[in-house]
C-alpha cells in the first residue's frame, strides 16, 4: 500500500544573489521537508534531494538540472555543499511542490517517488516530465498546467499487487495490459509467483481463470509458484497448486530438488505439513542430486524439525541410501548433525529398530555412523552414537576402526571420550591393526600428534608394535618427519637396539633419509646418545649405512654430525661401494670434498666397487665435471674396471664432452686405449649415438682403430642405424677422407653400408660433392664445381677397394634401388660425364648402325608386297654380281635381303655370346626374347626372297611380324639417350600397368564374351535389311541372321567384346531392329541379351575405361619416378657394360675427378653437333653445360632463394648464440656476486645444509651400469 502525506513546506526568503537549501529526507516510510524557516515569494523550489541508496537523489538532481531560465542552467547543491550556495543569476520562476507520494515494495531497487508538480511556467513540464519517468513507467507526454506524473501504471505495480493480494488494482493493471502477467523481476519471479510466496488465494484463483494460463513458471533458480509457496511457508498456496497442478509436485529446479527438497533444506516445517496433508499424492523418496531423498537433506542441514516431520508424518525409510550408499544417519553423522542424529534414533527406537542396530549400518566404504562422526570431529555426534550402543572396535574395509580414525585426526578428546565411555574396547582397540598393520599409536605418531601419542602410551599403547613394513612406532614417525613424536617416544622409552624395518633400516636411517637433523636430535636425547652411537655404522639389507644416503642425498650437516659422531667412511655396501662412490655418482661435490677431507679420505679416493668402478668412473659417467676436476686434483689413479674401461669410456659413452675435456687434459694419453674388447672411446660414442662426442675425438686425432671383433667405430654404427653419430664422421672437416676409406666388417666398403641402411647420410656426403663459387649468380665467371671422389676410386683413395667393376659406387645404388641418390645432382652429372666422355659417341654410331638395318629391312618388306610377275625362281652368284652395276627390282630386292640377312647372322652371334656368358638370367630379360624374335622374323623374309619359293603364305606374315618387332625396337633403343628415354621409359611402365589390369578384368571380358555367344550365336533368326541400289533407285531386302554380328564362335565373341570396349556396339544393327523384326517365339532372348548390353555398357565401357584413365593420370607421379630410376638404372649398366669393353688407356683419358660447369657461358661448337647433343644429351644440360632458359631461371631463382635463407638463419644462430653466451656470462657474474655478498652478510647458505647435484641420477647411473654389462659387443657376437 502507498503512504500519502501532505508535504508541508516552509517558504524561504531569497534575494536575488542567494538561496538557501531545501532537503526532502526519507527515512523508512516517512517523508519529510526541512527548510531553514526562510520565505521566497511566491516560488517554492527543493534545491536538493538525498536518498539512502535509491534512485530518487539522483531523480531530483536532474529535475533541477532541467529546470532552465533560457539556456542557463541552475547550479545544484547537494546535502554535502555549503549551506549558501549561490545562483549566478536571479531566480526568477520555478517549480511549485504540491503532493509527495513515497512507495515502499520491501525491494531497495525498486522504490517508487511518485510527485505531483506544478511548473511555474508551462516551459518546463517536458522536462519535469522526463524527470519523474522511473525508467518503466512512461510519464505523461502532454498536458497542461496540474499535469500528473504518475508511476501508478509501472510493471512492477501488478507484482506488487499480487503480493499486497490487492484484487481491485491487479485487476486494473491486467486490463490495461494482458502482457503484465508474463512481466519478471530481477529475479525471474512473476506475479504467481509473488501471489504464491505471499498466500494470496485471491489472486491465485484469478489468474487460475484466466485463458491459457501457464501454473508452472520457472524463475531465473528454475522454481515453479509451489516452490516459493514452499519457501516461505504459504501453506493455503500449497494446497492451492496440489489441488489445481499436482503436477507441480515432480518438478524440479535447477538444484534438481522438487518442493518437498526445498522446504526440507529450509526448515519450513509449515510448508511440510501443508505437503503433508497431501501425502498420497507426495513421493516421499524422491532423489535430489547425488540421490538423496529429503531425510537426507534432513541430516545434512540438522533440521531436526523437518526430519521428525518427514518420519513421523510422511513416513519416510531412515534405512534408504543416496547413490554414494550413504544412509541418513551417515549424513547426520558425517555432517555434525547432532540434533538431526537424535531425533532419527529416537524415531527408529518408537517404532522398534534398535539404536544398536542403526549404529550397525554400513556405508560403501564399510563406515558405521561412529566411523562418520569422527571424521567430522563433532564431539556431540560422536558422544551420542557411543551412548546409542556404538563400539569404538567396529572396522571398516581397510580394517580402521574409529580410534584409528581419531588418531589420524588428532581428536585427543574424542579419544578420551571413546575410551571413557567403552573401556572395555580400549584395549583391543590398542592392539586392533589396519590393512597397513598399524595400530592407533601408529597412526597418532605418523602425523607427529605428540599430546595424543602420549595419552596413548599412558593407557597402555605398545611402542614396539610394527606395521606391514616391519617399522615401528619410533621409525615410522622419524620416516614421517615427525620430529617431536620421536623425541617424545624414545624419552617414554623405546628401544634403539630392537628397532629394524622389513629393509633393516634404523633409526638413524630414517632420520637421514626424511632429512632430519641429527644434531638437533642428538641433543634432545642427550641421556640416551651412546644407544644412539651404536647406530652410526650398522647397515640396512642393501648393505648402506646412514653415511651413504646422506652421501647420496648430499646432507652436508648430516654428513658433518656423523663423521665427528664417529661414522666410518670406508664401509662398503652390497655392491662394494662406499659413500664417496655414492656422492660421485650423484655429483655431490661439497658431500665429495668432505669425505675426501676426512682422516681416511686418501684411503678411499682410488676404492673400486662391486664393477671395478672407482669414484672417479662414476663421476666421469654421469657427467659431473667438477666432481671429476676435484677428484683429479685430490689425486685420483687412473685405474681400469673389470671390463678394462677407463673413465674416458664412460664418459663418451654418455656425450659428456667437458668431462672428457677435463680427463684428457691432465691425462692426453687415454684417448686412444682400449679396453678389453678392443674398444676405444670412439667405438663407445658410436654404439651411443654420441655424435658431438665422435666430433670431439676425431677433433683430438683419436685413431680409427678395429676391436676384437675386427669392427671399427663405423660398423657400429652401421649396425645401430646411429644415423646422428655417423654423419658427423663422414663429414667432419679434417677426417672426412679417412672415415670414408676405412674398413667395414658387415659390407663390402663403407659406402655400401650408407647406401643400404643410412641413405640420408650418404645423400650428405653427395651434397659435399658439390661446391658453388662466391660470386654473383648472375655472372659469367660463376661456376658450380662438382667433385666425383666419392663415387668413383682414386689414387690414395679407394672408395671401393679391390674391385674392377666399373662405376662401383652407382652399380651399389642400383643394386640397392636407390633413387633418391641416382637421382642426386652429383650422381646424374658424373653419368652425364661418363655420357659426354664417351657413351654418346658409341650409342650414336650404334643407332645409325641399327637406323641403316631399319631402312634396308623396311625396304625389303615394302618391295615384298608389289607385284612381281616376272621375278626370277632362283638366282645365282654371278646374277648378284651383275645386279649391282644393272640393278633391277628383283635384283634391289635380293641386295636389300641379303644386307638384313647378313646384320641377322651378326646379331645371332652377339646374342649367342650373351647367352653364354649370362646363362639362365639371359631368359630373364624379355627383350632378349624380343630380339631373338625379330631376327628371326626378318631372316624368313630375306631367305623368303632369296630362295626360289614363291607366294608362300607366310611371307606377309614374317615380314609384317619383322617389321613390327624392328621399328618397336628402335623405339626402345632411344631408351638410352636421356632427352627421349625418360618418355619411352613411361610408356612402357603405362603398358605394364595396362596389361595388369586387363588380365585382372579378362574374367569380366570372358563373362560377358561367353553370355553373348550363348544368347546370340545359335538362335535361328532372320531379318531383311533393307538394301538400296543407287542405279536403279529399287530397294530390296536381303536377310540376314545375327550370326553375322560376330557372335557364332567362342573365340569370336571374345574378340567382338574387345572391340565394344572401345564404342562399337552396333545397337541398331544387333540387338534393335532384329528385336523390331521378330516373328518367332525366341524374342526373350534377344531381351536377355540386350540386359546383358547395359550391364556391359556400365561396367566396361564407363567404369573400366575410366579406372584406367584415373591410374594413367593419378599413378602418373609414381610412374614418373619409376621411370626415372629405370632410365638412370638402365644407364648405369649401359655404362658399366661399356666401359667393361673398353681399354683402361681410353677410360683412363676421359676419367675427371671434378668438373666445373659455368651456366652463365654460352656454349661453343658447330650447330650440327649442338643440335645432335640437344636431342640426344641430358634433360638437364647439354653437352656444353648450358641449360634452357627456363630451367637456368628457375635454378637461379631457386638457388638464390635457398642460400638467402640459409645465410639469414645462420645469422640468427650467430645473433642466438652471442645471446646464449651474453646471458651466461651474465649469470655466472651474478652467482658471483650473491655469494660475496652471502659471505659479507654472514648469511647461512644452503650449501651448507644442502649439496649440489641431480638426485634422480642413481637410477640414470645404475641403469647405464646395466646397459654397458649386456652392451653392443655381445649382441654383436
């Protein structure tokens, strides 16, 4: 409801400098003016509004604001100005205050001021109009003098209705506007809502009226009305919505609680008993999240109220669990919900369930409700279930009773409340062991509860009781670093002498181990230090004593206390090894240093373990240089292990490069010894992949050497696939040479072993072969120089030692099918030189040869198909004589067989010889058999022509045969001449893939051939065709059967289908117009057959033809680069062939180690021959070195592309690496300086209770122990 008041104003006197203030204050509901008694005539103005924390001071700031003489603004004083604040001109006219009206809707954010104005003058209603519009209600555009802004009419006004239950203004706002029912507060509450939490039947039952009405709204939290009637109690709202939308009751909000949830939570046992008198309509169990019914929200609240209700009069189960198998009173036990606890075990003794029985349930973890209450450390909840029958000697699953518990917790008074009020468990509860087999003084001492471990003791808790690890009460809390429990226990008295783990560790093994302080402890326990003594040098199962972890964890207090407490040095573990094995293995160098100073250090530098490993080995394999510099300096011996190693082996044998820096600078001579396999330290970097260790060596001239096993360092490498190790020997600036020539076991030379296990790295070493000059790209005087010395043997330098094959190194990477490195720049120029040399010049003179046989057998052939009548039956000698001063056509011919005829008889011998030499792989090659086909062809047709035989009938065929076999042949010849070979080369790989595939689909073209022959070939019909006879203009009809379609025979039928692979079907002439012409009863047939036709027409024509398309154009890459290495394969063994037949005296006239070739140069020579070497040289080059156009600017833009990268990444390397350096000399600057000043200071530093080095490392070093003992050399053998 509004609260009116008439607002009496004072009037205040002004004069034309001055005005004083006028403040409206509301407080609460009352709304007030106070003014200082002052009169202005005739004008009444509020200069200035204040508000707590709503909305109406700045409403009246900006009604002043707007309110203007002209275009001249009145200044505006607040309740924070001065009392005088001053007009900077006269006032003249103003605002008159008639009525304030102040709402209140107990929401801060929406309280309404409502105020009726008159303006002064009818030029400032629109802006006295503007000013009062609160935002939602829309003030009065016109209007004259007495106008009324009025915010009546404001959304918020049907929400306030609903909730004042105000029927007649709810009526007036919905009637204005049906929309208003739908309006939402901040909260996404609507007017059912506000009705529903207020009780507000009335309006209810009026929106319940209205045409489709929704009853079930959700809010912005996802609560229907129900819920906020359930929220704030509404019980006749309840029953409203139960009665009219029960519906309503299976709803759930965004907590996915339904109502009954919601008035559990809250308490609302009003709102329960509503709900209750619905009961049957009501699912008590219904599951909120994590399942759980309302008693279990019950309990988890302690409403005790609403659980009491939700037993009593809903009967709700109190034996029902949630999904994570917690019954309530776990929740009320778990939540410290005493009061909530009480009233269910009250509830379940009225209606005859033990309160026994109910502290007997078990959770999924196997807790009782004591259990539960413990953990939640209520005093009130665990006191409650021990008086309701709990036994404090209940386990869980892991064997845990509640004292246990307790103990972990530190709950000292829930102990004592447990043991008071069962002290017949208390025992048993003492000795009672978990899974892990501690008792609860274990559990009270691992987490260092020393009051409590103390009260434990007094009631007579065992001391020397072990867990499952065999430690007791006294070590498991020093391994804990429960420092003031082991003080505390061992002055109760525990015995030091008895106490050993399942690991025979001590005490003092654990104090070490948890990096406890000795010196501390020692004087805690000053009464008991000679027990405490005789722990100094006693060993666990692996043999350590105290000394050694400290050692290995670099406790340098601890090492300091135990030397001057007595500890010995030298003591050995299993493994034979001592503290300082320990600390070298780990790089403690400070935990190093003090050993070494001790009264025996010099005893134990030079000391070998179990292995034959001094500390100097171990330092060296894990790489600690200082370590390995301070061993050295204290006068470490450079001994051998069992296996003859020395610490250089280790060292490269794990890429520690400074470390062997350090040895080989203070002993040079150990770079080259071996151990007793024969290894080197470089044969150790290349069975580790080592490479910047290999780099290293072959830096410091180490020698390259075979072992035992009569394999060099190279071999390992080879055999490991260490690609890394290997390429930095094959191209290290000053040995490369060496490393390439040295011996191989497993290959027959190194490069062969590059080329078939580590093609990458030979395709480096090819890289190196070719060098470009500095000067500009665009130059004359630039030039690429390409060295062969690593393909081809030289003086000095066998790269292929003891072999007389040719082109040993290119026949490797035939052998081996490389094409990446045949197809290397370096590799095509030294076959391009070979060609140039001499290959060119045989391989011309051999096609003009075989291009002259070509003419006369093509001649011959062609003379065989005229008509010669008058040729002679035979002819003898002398007519041949005669024929070559009178030639005629007889005679041309007999001169033209007998020239084929005799390059046939050449030809057989040569090819008679190949048969002998390559026996069984001569069958092998079907060009051999292509060969041998058409000399024999074309030798028929000569002696055809010779002899007096005459129209035999196998003449065309022979020399048709010849003909074919002679021209397909030069087009292989032209195989070998690289500008056309690498066509011929692809055609015939297409022809090899095409053969493929139609074998694979002949089943389809035999299918298809043998169903046309069955339904066409023997079926009796007869159609006229139609003939039409130009001269006489008469048409006739001839009949014809469809065997003459080419169907009557098998093999026919065959070929017929081939052809309408290729489009000739005849549609019209053999399956249409017979089909048309019918008159039998066989017409079914020709209906299968044309079935048969689309079949054949999808999956021939269309779908075959175009999978060889798409493998012709789709393979064509792949065919590419077969073809590629083919054509480079095929011209190695041409050469190699070649080369085999020609004198050494030639060979070695033509040979070149390098060639320099200058692009930018023209070449020089007679057109004709630059003609004949641009046909027949290299696809890249021709003979002078000079490249097309195309190709030169594509190399030159590539190239110069290339290098601008790699010069502008090596010089960010450069950039990077001065950075790297800067920053490093930076830090070690800055280490410097904090260690002055730590020492200026006097500041304890942590060197001095912590030493350098890498924990982790036992593993590491341990680990590469194990790998050397079983390493490469045996695997080998």
């Amino acid at each position: 409801m509004a609260l009116a008041e008439q607002v009496a104003l004072n009037q205040l006197e002004m004069d034309h400098d001055t005005v004083r203030t006028t403040v409206l204050h509301v407080n609460g509901r009352n709304v007030s003016w106070a003014s200082d008694n002052k009169v202005i005539p005739n004008n009444l103005i509020p200069i200035a509004v204040t508000s707590a924390g709503n909305k109406k001071k700045q409403a009246g700031k900006e009604l002043l604001e707007k309110a203007t003489l002209g275009s001249q603004k009145l200044p505006l004083s607040d309740q924070s100005d001065q009392p005088n604040g001053g007009f900077r001109n006269a006032l003249s006219s103003a605002i008159r205050v008639l009525t304030c009206r102040y709402h209140d809707d107990n929401d801060d954010d929406d309280d309404l001021l409502e105020t009726k104005v008159v303006p002064a003058s009818d030029r400032f209603l629109p802006a006295v109009n503007e000013v009062l519009a609160d935002g939602r209600t829309k003030a009065p555009k016109t209007g004259a003098c007495g106008a009324t802004c009025d915010i009546r009419n404001s959304p918020n006004r049907i929400l306030k209705a609903a909730e004042k239950g105000n029927m007649a203004e709810f009526q007036r706002l919905l009637a204005a506007d049906e929309r208003r029912l739908q309006f939402r507060d901040s909260r996404g509450r609507q007017a059912i809502h506000h009705a529903a939490a207020h009780n507000r039947i009335n309006i209810l039952e009026f929106i319940l009226n209205r045409p489709n009405v929704d009853l079930r709204p959700l809010d912005n939290e996802g609560n229907t009305p129900l819920h906020s009637a359930c929220i704030n109690g509404a019980a006749q709202a309840i029953a409203f919505f139960i009665n009219n939308d029960p519906e309503q009751l299976q709803c759930f909000n965004k907590e996915h609680q339904s109502p009954l949830h919601v008035a559990t939570q809250l308490n609302k046992v009003a709102s329960l008993k509503a709900l209750c008198n619905f009961k049957d309509k009501i699912d008590v169990e219904q599951r909120s999240k994590h399942g759980r019914t309302a008693l279990h929200i019950a309990c988890i609240s302690d409403n005790a109220e609403a659980a009491l209700v939700l037993l009593r009069d809903f009967a709700a189960s109190p034996k029902t669990t949630c999904d994570n198998g917690f019954y309530p009173i776990h929740e009320a036990a778990k939540n410290a919900s005493a009061n909530a606890m009480r009233v269910l075990l009250e509830f379940c003794e009225s209606i005859g369930i033990p309160r026994a029985d109910m502290m007997k349930l078990f959770d999924a973890d196997g807790n009782v409700p004591l259990h539960s209450a413990v953990h939640a450390g209520d005093l009130k909840a665990v006191e409650l279930c021990l008086e309701s029958g709990a036994l404090i000697s209940t386990q869980q699953h892991d064997l845990s009773t509640p004292v246990h518990l307790a103990c972990s917790q530190g709950a000292i008074d829930i102990v004592k409340l447990m043991f008071r009020c069962q002290p017949d468990q208390k025992m048993g509860c003492l000795t009672c062991a978990d899974a892990q087999n501690m008792t609860p003084l274990h559990c009270a001492a691992m987490f260092d509860h020393v009051e409590l471990v103390n009260f434990l003791v007094d009631e007579g808790a065992s001391l020397n009781a072990t867990d499952k690890e065999g430690r007791s009460v006294v070590l498991l809390a020093a391994a804990r670093s429960a420092w003031k429990t082991v003080t505390s226990v061992l002055k109760l008295g525990a015995d030091l002498g008895l106490q050993r783990d399942n690991q025979g560790r001590n005490l003092l093994h654990h104090i070490v181990l948890s990096s406890g302080s000795i010196e501390e402890f020692t004087t805690s326990i000053n009464d008991r230090l000679e027990d405490f003594i005789q722990l100094l040098n006693e060993r666990d199962s692996y043999g350590c004593t105290a000394l050694h972890y400290a050692a290995r964890n670099g406790q340098l207090k601890s090492i300091q206390s135990l030397i001057a407490l007595g500890a010995s040095v030298n003591l050995k573990n299993n493994e034979n090894q001592s503290p300082l094995h320990f600390a070298a293995m780990f790089g403690r160098f400070n935990t190093v240093r003090h050993l070494l100073d001790s009264k025996k250090g010099h005893l134990i530098i030079n000391e070998m373990d179990g292995m034959g490993k001094t500390p100097l080995h171990l330092a060296s394999q894990c790489g600690h240089v200082r370590v390995v510099h301070l061993l050295l300096v204290k006068g470490a011996l450079l001994h051998r292990d069992h296996k003859g190693r020395t610490p250089l082996h280790y060292a490269s044998m794990n890429g520690y490069n400074n470390t062997m820096d350090q040895l080989l600078a203070v002993h040079s001579h150990l770079l080259d010894q071996t151990d007793r396999d024969g290894n080197t330290a470089l044969h150790m970097a290349a069975m580790k992949n080592r490479s910047s260790t290999a780099i290293n060596l072959l830096n410091l001239n180490c020698k390259i050497i075979k072992n035992g096993l009569d394999m060099t360092p190279m071999d390992y490498a080879l055999h490991y696939k260490h690609s890394e190790v290997a390429m930095a020997m094959v191209i290290h600036p000053s040995r490369s040479d060496e490393v390439m020539t040295c011996q191989v076991k497993t290959y027959s030379c190194l490069v062969e072993g590059l080329i078939a296990v580590m093609p990458e790295v030979m395709t480096t070493v090819l890289d190196r072969g070719i060098s470009k000059s500095k000067m500009s790209h665009d130059s004359d005087e630039y030039f690429v120089k390409y060295s062969f010395t690593c393909l081809q043997n030289s003086e000095g330098a066998d790269v292929v030692p003891m072999t007389d094959e040719p082109l040993p190194v290119m026949n490797i990477m035939v052998r081996y099918g490389r094409e990446e490195l045949l197809s290397h720049p370096l590799s095509v120029k030294y076959l391009e030189t070979k060609w140039n040399a001499y290959g060119i010049y045989f391989h011309i003179l051999n096609l003009m040869v075989y291009t002259v046989f070509l003419c006369f057998l093509t001649l011959n052939a062609v003379q065989l198909m005229q008509d010669n009548k008058k040729r002679h039956q035979g002819i003898s000698s002398f007519e041949v004589a005669d024929a070559f001063v009178r030639p005629s056509l007889a005679t041309l011919s007999s001169m033209t067989s007998v020239v084929v005829l005799s390059f046939v008889l050449v030809n057989v011998v040569k090819e008679a010889f190949q048969l002998i030499q390559q026996r069984t792989k001569y069958f092998v090659d079907v060009m051999n058999i292509l060969e041998w086909t058409l000399y024999l062809a074309a030798g028929l047709m000569a002696l055809s022509q010779l002899t007096r035989i005459e129209e035999k009938s196998y003449q065309n065929i022979v020399a048709a045969v010849a003909v074919f076999l002679a021209w397909f042949n030069y087009l292989l010849f032209l195989q070998r001449f690289n500008r056309v070979g690498l066509y011929v080369v692809m055609f015939l790989e297409i022809l090899s893939t095409l053969l493929r595939v139609v074998m694979v689909f002949s089943v389809l073209i035999i299918a298809f051939g043998l169903s046309f022959h069955i339904l066409l070939a023997r079926v009796d019909l007869t159609v006229q065709q139609p003939i039409f006879d130009h001269r006489t203009g008469n048409v006739t009809f001839k009949p014809i059967s469809l065997g003459d379609k080419g169907f009557h025979t098998p093999l026919v039928s065959l070929i017929r289908v081939g052809t309408m692979m290729l489009g000739e079907l005849d549609f019209l002439g053999t399956y249409l117009r017979p089909l048309r012409n019918l008159e039998n009863s066989t017409w079914y047939q020709i209906v299968a057959a044309t079935l048969f036709l689309v079949a054949f027409i999808i999956l021939m024509p269309i779908l075959l033809m175009n999978l060889l398309i798409g493998l012709a154009v789709g393979d064509i890459e792949t065919v590419r680069r077969n073809a590629q290495l083919k054509r480079l394969t095929m011209q190695v063994r041409l050469h190699t062939d070649l080369e085999r037949k020609l004198p050494k005296r030639i060979l070695d006239s033509v040979d070149r180690t390098e060639v320099s070739i200058h692009p930018n140069q023209k070449g020089t020579g007679n057109i004709f021959w630059r003609t004949i070497k641009r046909w027949f040289g290299s696809p890249r080059n021709n003979g002078n070195g000079v490249q097309s156009r195309n190709s030169k600017n594509l190399h030159k833009s590539f190239t110069q592309f290339i290098e601008s990268n790699i010069n502008d990444i090596h010089q960010q390397l450069g950039r990077q690496k001065d950075k790297i350096r800067e920053i490093s000399r930076n830090m070690e600057m800055q280490v410097t300086l904090l260690r002055l000043l730590v020492s200026k200071m006097e500041i304890k530093s942590e060197a001095e209770e912590l030493d350098e080095g890498e924990f982790n490392s036992a593993s590491l070093a341990r680990d590469t122990a194990e790998q050397v003992d079983g390493d490469s050399a045996t695997d080998i053998k």
